[in-house]
C-alpha cells in the first residue's frame, strides 16, 4: 500500500483554513515530502503521520510558499532522534538556498545529502522510489516530480520447473540477478512473470501547462497538479504569473489518462467556499477539489 497526504493546499501565502501546498508520500516505512512552505511541520503534526521517517524531501523551486518551512521540518525530524541521512532534492541554486535557510540548524544527528538537479527530465533511484523530474515553465527555474514504486514481477513455479531452473537458484533470481550453476547461466525472465503495475503519483505546481508535463505524468494513478484559479476568466491573470488553470489542469490529466487528479495551489484570492471544481470535471470527470489533508491509499490493483 501506498499513503497519500496533500497536507496544505494555498498558494503564495497560508490561509486561516488553508496551509501552504505540500504533498507527503508514504510507502514502506518511508516518507518523501514535496515542497514544504512555511507551517508545513504544523499540518504534519495535525495528520500525525511522524517526522523521523521523512527520507527525501523535494523541492520545485525556491519561491517561499514552496521552502520556508524546511527549517521548521528539519527541526522537526532531529527532535524526534532520526539518525539516518535526509536527501534533499531540488533545481539549481539548492546548496545556496539551503545554506541559508538552515543556519539556523546546528548539530544535527543526521547528515544532509543535497542533490542539485538541472532542469530536465531526469530520473533518480533512492530505496524503492524512482523519482523523475519534470521540467516546469515557471518565472524561476522550477520541478514537477513523478514518484514510482516499481513492483517486481512474479514468480512463476510452474516456469521455474519447465525451464529447470535448480531450486538454489530462485532466491537471486526473483531479485533481478543472472546465476551461474555447474556451468549453466540461467536469467530471471526463466523464472518471472510479466511485468506487473507499481505506483505513480505525480506534482506540478507553479507552470503553464506543456506536453512534457503530459508525458511525464502519464498513466499516474494520482496527478496533483496546480489550480491557482479554475476557469478561463481568469487565463490572462495565470498566464502573466505562469501559473494555471484548474481546467488546464484537467485537460493535461484527460491527456496524460492518469486515473485521478486533484487540484490544488489556490489562489489566497479566493476563498475556500468559492472554489467549484464543475469546470474541471466537465473537462476530466475523476478531478477532485483538494482540501487540506486530504488523504488516500492506492492499492496493487490485482
């Protein structure tokens, strides 16, 4: 299983009843939080979910809804005894950025690992997260993230027997690994089955919408994508920020063919008992409003 949290979801400054857009994963004991403006750590302490297990934190850009927090957080995780290193990743700019947002951040018990990364698609492995980046068109430089758990394929005993595959040999195989036996090499497609669907879970925020948005979130079971306003009354107002449209929004995911999409990113303007997410549906039915600590699990489909 894996958790989902949207744990605040205003844009450019927190609301009342709104914190600022942050997304927490959870997976295996494992945490990634994307982005983390100012109060972060206070939404994460409602939803309880702990902070000694954050592991990754990624940042889109360097606008401060999206990385005031990080401070707060990383303060956070060192009073709760976390020992193991954090990896944080974000654009170019990240090592400056963080050395001065976490001045204030002495003698931590773990060590950060810093991972700077271009503005390109590029994909990194930590654990069992494969974390791609997406280029975003932003005034600043700025990162989309698909986040995949891959699920490895099964092992058939009927194939392992047919191939005669010799029983000391299924361990290293089912883990992706060749093995080499009185002479004989045997692969692990003589003992596996088709390849079988993991997890994707996408963010975009803070872009106009782009056909390498489309192809970097494809088939996502969960696309969180950006609605600083929802429809085309406001286009210019969003185009002259580079933000987007809840529809836009909508409109990628249909194209992207992601199972569910929820917005978010609103703008302070409007207020919570404004915002009508029916433009969007006409557009992509499964799009839903996201509201602070919104919450769900995805589940292997089979």
């Amino acid at each position: 299983m894996l958790d989902i949290c949207l744990l605040g979801t205003s844009g450019m400054a927190p609301l009342p009843d709104r914190y600022l857009t942050a997304l927490l994963i959870r997976y295996g004991g494992k945490k990634v939080l994307i982005d983390c403006g100012e109060g972060t750590q206070v939404t994460m302490k409602i939803v309880g979910w702990g902070f000694k297990s954050i592991d990754i934190i990624c940042i889109t850009h360097y606008h401060g809804d999206h990385i005031n927090g990080i401070a707060g957080v990383i303060m956070a995780m060192a009073n709760s005894v976390r020992t193991e290193p954090l990896t944080i990743i974000g654009p170019p700019g990240l090592h400056r950025i963080l050395n001065g947002l976490l001045i204030i951040c002495t003698d931590l018990p773990f060590k950060l690992k810093i991972l700077e990364t271009e503005i390109a698609t590029n994909t990194i492995e930590i654990g069992e997260f494969f974390i791609t980046t997406i280029p975003l068109n932003h005034k600043i430089p700025c990162l989309g993230y698909s986040i995949e758990i891959k699920r490895p394929a099964k092992f058939m005993l009927d194939k392992a027997e047919f191939n005669k595959v010799p029983q000391p040999a299924w361990r290293y195989l089912q883990l992706g690994e060749s093995v080499q036996i009185d002479g004989k090499t045997y692969t692990p497609d003589m003992v596996l089955g088709p390849p079988r669907k993991g997890f994707k879970v996408s963010y975009v925020t803070d872009s106009r919408p782009s056909d390498k948005i489309v192809s970097a979130v494809a088939e996502s079971d969960l696309f969180v994508c950006e609605s600083m306003y929802m429809d085309y009354p406001d286009l210019e107002q969003v185009k002259k920020y580079k933000h987007m449209l809840g529809v836009e929004a909508a409109q990628m995911a249909k194209e992207a063919r992601v199972k569910n999409l929820w917005l978010t990113h609103y703008s302070p303007a409007v207020p919570t008992s404004s915002l009508n997410v029916a433009p969007a549906t006409a557009i992509f039915e499964h799009t839903q409003l996201g509201v602070d600590r919104k919450t769900c699990t995805l589940t292997y489909e089979d």
